[in-house]
C-alpha cells in the first residue's frame, strides 16, 4: 500500500486512513501539521482496487466500520472521526 508520509518534529507512530474528498480527513491532516507531529496517511479512494482493498483491510482491524478519517497512534489505540481531544490525549499532549 502506498503510504505518504508527513514529517513533523514530533515523532509517532501515526497512521492516517483518509478520503481525498473528506472536509474532516483534511481538518484531521491540519490538525496533525499544527501539532507537527510526523505521520503516515493513504487516501483510500485514490488507491487502485487491489491496493484499496489492502487498506481497507488494514482499516477494518482498527475500525470495523471503515468510516473516515480514522487515525491508528502508536498500533494500539484509533481515534475515529475529527476530535480533537481525543487526539491530544492519545498523543499525550
């Protein structure tokens, strides 16, 4: 799957599962660029069947719902939706 990556000068382990046309994916990426913190993303709907089909699966472990954005902190916690206290406490911050 092709991940793009954010740097940031806080270092996590972050991963992003967005859609290209999502008002709260591209609030959730500003939020994370303001917090520059560092972190993976794919845009699902961008991705070519095969490769969708490996993001949503990827998706479906952390989220059965596969409903967007969903931020994976760390490979033990997601935060489904755009909230942003949520956010900081499972980056504590």
């Amino acid at each position: 799957m092709n991940m793009k990556h954010v740097d940031g000068e806080k270092k996590n382990d972050l991963v992003l599962y967005a859609l290209s046309t999502c008002g709260w994916c591209k609030k959730t990426k500003a939020f994370l660029n303001d917090l520059r913190v560092g972190y993976d993303y794919v845009n699902v709907d961008e991705l070519a069947s095969e490769e969708r089909e490996q993001a949503i699966a990827g998706l479906q472990r952390w989220n059965p719902k596969c409903s967007f954005p969903s931020l994976v902190v760390n490979s033990d916690r997601c935060v489904v939706g755009y909230d942003e206290k949520k956010i900081r406490e499972a980056l504590g911050l």
